[in-house]
C-alpha cells in the first residue's frame, strides 16, 4: 500500500482521491489538548490609566521640548495631549505656550482656553439655579455643582496664583451651603475635604475626611487622602498603616506600587 494505506476498493460511493483528501485531514488535524486547568483568572489592570497615564504624558513632553523634532510631530503630540488624564494637561499646555514657533502657542492657547470655556460654561447654569432655587433640594443640587466646577479648575490645572485661591474659597463656600441644606451627603463631605486639602488646609480636611466616613462613604475612598495628609505632617508610620489599610481590590495600578513600597520600608 502507499504511504496513506489506501485500501484497495474505496468505500461506496467515494473515489479514492475522496479517501486520500480524508486521510490527509485527519492526519494533519491537531488533537484537542488536554485539559490541564479548571479555570484562569483574568489579568488584572488598570482601566483609568489606560487613555492617558503619566508614562503618555511623559512621551509627549519628550517630543514637545525636543527642538529637533519636526514641527508637524510636536503639532501631532500637542493634539494627542487633549486624550491624556486632565490632570497632566495644563502643565503640557502651559509649557507649549513658551515655544518660539507661533502655531504651537496657537493650538496650546485654543486648547486651554476651551477647557476652561467649558468649566466656565457650567458655572454661569450654576449659579443661574443657585439664583433661581427655591427649594432645600435645588439649593443644595446648584451649590454642590458650584464646588464640584471649582474643584475642577483647580484639579485641571487651569487656574494658578490668585484666581487658584479664590476657586478654592468659592468652592468650600459653596460646599458649605449644599452641607447645610444636606449634611447627610457622604461625597459632599468628601469634596469639602479634597477642597481643604488642596488648600493647604490639614486639619479641616482631616475632619471633613472622617464626616464623610461618618456619613456613609466607604473608608477605603479615604485611606489615600488620610496617607497624604500624613505625609504632609510628616508622619511617616501613618502613612504606612493608612496604605496598608488599603484594600487590594481598591487600589489602582499606581496605588498598588505606592502602597507596596510605604508597606515594605
């Protein structure tokens, strides 16, 4: 017989190139593998920083301060700053502001000053529904947004010096008078803190942190911020036990490797 041990007479109805093709498939057909696991986990990873983390921020002003570089790349990663985390923008932006080419410190003027278009934009509705609330409810829903838009700009980086000091106080205003009509609002407690924090000011921050506990909100939300606060003060071993407290669940990629190192020192 030949190398594919064709029997003599086919089976009915088939040609012998029918029998060869079949033993030919068989022959190269890869066998199921065993079955050696029950079950994989999926890999864990870190869905926030995925658009636009420190490490993109971080290539993009590589290519924004390489004079080297051809116009049309710095223009290209100028664009692509608009997809990174809010928080690393302003900085980029203001940056590009100083260039010596006049398209650069177009595009970065254009950017900034449609972020803050934006942000202003929704602070001149809220004040409108602050002037116009005639209810507890539309009074506190107005003010908190009026806080939440301040801390904002402030977040964002897009305002500096005098007018980064006057959002501030005009959002711990404003989160006062929504506490006042809702003392009971968990994240509101937070924001105030976040506002105080940001302020400089500890003490009323570390309060405002335990309200906000006090009131509802998961202390895991907290443990960063408290961790902060601490190393603020200078107390190291407190900065280690609130990330310690930190549960693994809670913690993003970045948190996880702060947390591993402070808990390993």
């Amino acid at each position: 017989m030949s190398g594919l041990d064709l029997p003599l007479s086919p089976p009915a109805g088939k040609s012998r190139l029918q029998v060869a093709l079949a033993r030919l498939l068989q022959r190269w057909q890869k066998p199921a593998p065993p079955a050696r696991y029950a079950a994989v986990s999926p890999p864990r990873f870190e869905p926030r920083r995925q658009p636009g983390g420190t490490q993109r921020a971080a290539r993009l002003d590589a290519r924004l301060a390489s004079p080297r570089a051809p116009l049309e790349l710095r223009m290209n990663a100028l664009m692509a700053v608009q997809h990174v985390a809010p928080r690393h923008v302003s900085g980029l932006l203001r940056q590009a502001l100083g260039e010596s080419s006049d398209d650069l410190r177009l595009l970065a003027y254009g950017i900034l000053d449609g972020k803050e278009k934006v942000i202003a934009g929704g602070l001149q509705g809220a004040r409108a529904a602050l002037q116009q609330a005639t209810s507890r409810e539309q009074t506190h829903a107005a003010a908190r947004q009026l806080a939440e838009l301040q801390l904002e700009l402030v977040y964002q980086g897009l305002v500096q010096g005098e007018l980064r000091r006057q959002a501030l106080a005009e959002g711990r205003r404003h989160a006062d008078m929504a506490l006042h009509c809702r003392v009971d609002d968990a994240g509101l407690w937070l924001l105030s803190a976040r506002l105080h924090l940001h302020a400089g000011q500890a003490e009323a921050a570390g309060e405002a942190f335990s309200r906000a506990v006090l009131m509802g909100l998961p202390e895991a939300r907290v443990h960063p911020y408290l961790a902060e606060l601490a190393f603020l003060r200078g107390d190291y071993a407190a900065v280690r036990a609130h990330l310690a407290q930190l549960p693994v669940a809670a913690r993003t990629q970045q948190m996880a490797l702060l947390a591993d190192f402070w808990v390993a020192a």
